[in-house]
C-alpha cells in the first residue's frame, strides 16, 4: 500500500496500538479521512497508554494519503483489502492475548519449581527462558555429574572413532529437542553481559576461526554447566570479570561491547580463513585416496616382472 506504512505502524510484531488502528480501520485511507487524525490519536493513547500520540497519528494519516496517491480509486480496491487486514488484525490481537495468558500460567509454575529463582539469575535469562530451560532439562541434581547435564543438551560434539583415529563431529542432538534451542538463545544473549562468555566467543571466532553457531554451541554447553552447578551448590549466578572480579550487569555490557566487540572485517577474515581451510582438507582428502588406489610401484614391481621373464613357457 505504501512506504510509509512501515514507520507509521512498525514492522515485525505489531504493538497492541498499531493492531487496534488496522482492526479499526483496516488501513483504508477513506476510513482513515472518516476517522480523523484526532480521533486517531485518541485511539492511540487509549491503547499505548500515552506512547503514541498525535504525532504517530499524523504519521499514519500521511502513510494514508501516500496510498491515495500512488493508488488512485479504482486501482485498488480498499474496502476489500481492508476486511483482510482487519481479519489478520483480529487474529493476531488473539494470539498476543494467548500468549500473555500462557506467559502469566509460565511464571506461577516457574516460582514454584525454582523458588530461589537460581536459573532465571543467569545473565539476561527472564522467567520464560528460565523456565523452558528448566522444564526441559529437568531436576540438574539426577543427573550424576555436570557432564551429564551438558550431554543432555545435545550441544557436545559427536566423537567418530575409526580404529585408532578419531575426531569431533557435529552436536550429538540428544535430550529434549526444545533444550538445545532454549540454550542456544539465552548463551546468545548471555555473551553480550557475561565478559568471560564474550571472551571465549571471541577467541573462538577471531583466533580459531569457527563459526558462529559452532561458538554458540561451546557458549550454551558452558552456560547450561555452570546453571546446573549453581542449582546443586543452591547459589546464584555470578556474573564476573575475566580476572574473577564480580561486576554488574552494566559493567559487565560495557566490558563486553569494548574488550571482546567483533566487526564486519574480523567476520570477513574468519570466512576466508574457513573456506581455505575446507579447501585444504578436500585437497589432503583428494590425495589419500589417490594414493591408496595407485598400483604398487618400486622393487616389488620390478621383482615381478623379472619372475615373470624367468618362467619357461610351454610350447
């Protein structure tokens, strides 16, 4: 319909104020010019409770004519593209009203399964994360060590052994499938507050050359140990400096966005650097298994065909 709806309504998920203009209105600039922009602003401090006012109304009644403009009457039919804004409006409205209600139930049930809130005072971890992470993991104390626990997250390496050589796969997989994914983002958002978490990712990107999901692997498998042993010892997290100074979570953003901040060239070199390498392992690859097919060469070839030359033949 236009540009300019974007940055009048947002884009992504929608608040509760831009869902109750298009279920108002639709999005039908005729409807719109009927509502008028202070009705419209109205409407949009009553449902953003003051965030939203005639400013962002006069936003959505520019986006409004724009459409006027570039789809003059008879172009586009409004009224019908609006009963299907409308629709979507109203559905996703229900959805954010299931949702608040199942995150409302999540937290009663969380409090009483972690009373002293021990995983939820992981860095950046909220009630819901805490709460899907120990849903899915379970009691941390029947496991009979930490590294059970890290195991169950299916976030460790696959050892393939063949003979006497071996060497690390990919993630095992194992456990709950939604834990390694819960784990996954809260060690992504951990990375960003906790300096010895930062550090070990940047070492991993920029001086080993892994991937980012491969270090957000290693990070979530350090995360999850050290919640499982905060669990047993019944402690909270404590988020520290590299050198064991405890810190706040404000230092500890600061220290992360300064000491262990990784740009677009660093990411740029890490590629070329893994390309390089695939490229050489194929190479290496290529060639073990020419020379193991070759045919015997040297003394032992030669031996056979002096043999071959001894051997009388029959007439």
């Amino acid at each position: 319909m236009g540009p300019g709806w974007g940055d009048a309504l947002g884009t992504g998920a929608y608040c509760k104020a831009a869902l109750a203009v298009l279920q108002r209105t639709g999005a039908d600039p005729h409807a719109l010019r009927r509502l008028g922009p202070k009705r419209l602003a109205a409407l949009l401090i009553r449902h953003s409770r003051g965030q939203w006012r005639e400013d962002r109304a006069e936003k959505i009644m520019e986006a409004a004519r724009e459409t006027l403009r570039l789809w003059p009457d008879g172009l586009l039919d409004y009224a019908e593209l609006a009963e299907d804004i409308t629709a979507e409006a109203q559905l996703a409205d229900h959805l954010n009203t299931q949702i608040t209600a199942l995150e409302d139930r999540i937290t009663v049930l969380y409090e009483q399964a972690d009373p002293g809130q021990i995983m939820a005072s992981g860095p950046c971890l909220g009630v819901i994360t805490a709460a899907g992470i120990l849903g899915r993991l379970g009691d941390p104390n029947r496991f009979t060590s930490l590294a059970a626990n890290r195991s169950f997250t299916g976030l460790v390496p696959r050892i393939s052994q063949s003979g006497p050589t071996g060497h690390h796969g990919p993630p095992t997989r194992a456990g709950d499938p939604g834990l390694p994914e819960s784990v996954f983002k809260a060690a992504d958002l951990a990375r960003h507050v906790d300096p010895t978490l930062a550090s070990r990712y940047h070492d991993l990107v920029v001086n080993k050359g892994k991937h980012h999901n491969s270090a957000l692997c290693t990070l979530a498998a350090m995360l999850i140990t050290r919640l499982a042993a905060c669990w047993r010892n019944g402690t909270l997290y404590e988020l520290r400096d590299t050198d064991g100074r405890e810190i706040t979570e404000a230092e500890g953003r600061t220290i992360c966005a300064t000491r262990y901040k990784i740009d677009k060239t660093d990411r740029a070199k890490t590629i070329i650097r893994r390309r390089s390498q695939r490229l050489k392992d194929t190479t290496t690859s290529r060639r073990d298994q020419e020379s193991l097919s070759a045919p015997a060469a040297g003394s032992s070839a030669s031996h056979s065909t002096n043999a071959t030359r001894r051997t009388p033949q029959r007439t």
